[in-house]
C-alpha cells in the first residue's frame, strides 16, 4: 500500500508526492509539492522558495520525464513538460498555481532573477 500524503490543516495548499529518477545518480527520488490543477493535469512549481538555482527535481524531471505523481494513496504514472514564460498558456497556469498556494509563487519569483517555470505532468495510461 502506498504511504498517504498528509495534509496538515484545511487552510494549507494540497500536496502531491512526485516520484522521480536522480539525473545522475539513477537513484528514487521523492518530493513533496504544492500541485494545482488543469483538467486531468497537475501543475508543480520548481520556485525552491525563491531561490537563485531550481530544485534538485527538476533538474531531475528535465533529464527524465518520465515520473509518478501520488495523491492519496492514488498514484499514477506521468510526462513532466515545462512550461515558461514565454508560452502563451504560462499566464492562466500561474494563476491556477499561485492561488492554490496563497501567493506565495509571485513572492518567490520577486526574490530571484531565475525566471520559475511551471511544470505540468501529465498522467500516462
């Protein structure tokens, strides 16, 4: 059975554990992440707290895409894909994503010239 991913009180932001491959040690890796949603896709933010450099998962997610994203006990294949500030749908996703965790993204994107991308994983069959 899959362990349950807690979430501690019904002000904080939905959780997700996301399931990947260490870019170059091959090794599991697990996370746990802010998620919103789009239709059938999750949407995780690699902001790092706004920090200058990116999270150790998404370097991960960038090398193999191929991941597992876990709500609950329900886990589910994915393809990570990135998505920047240059693609057209970056705005709305933002939103979705910013407002699931109380603004905090808009926050950690003031702190660090890095520009935060949206990462969008995308359930397998």
């Amino acid at each position: 059975m899959a362990p349950r991913v807690p979430r501690p009180a019904p002000a904080s932001p939905a959780l997700c554990t996301m399931h990947t491959v260490g870019a170059k040690t091959g090794r599991a890796r697990t996370n746990g992440l802010v998620y919103g949603r789009d239709g059938e896709r999750y949407l995780v933010v690699p902001s790092n707290g706004g920090a200058a450099r990116a999270p150790g998962w998404y370097h991960n997610v960038r090398a193999r895409p191929e991941c597992e994203i876990q709500i609950g006990t329900d886990r589910r294949d994915a393809i990570a894909s990135m998505v920047t500030r240059e693609d057209p749908d970056f705005e709305r996703l933002w939103k979705i994503v910013n407002s699931v965790n109380h603004n905090r993204y808009d926050a950690y994107q003031k702190a660090t010239e890095r520009p935060i991308p949206i990462v969008v994983l995308t359930p397998t069959a």
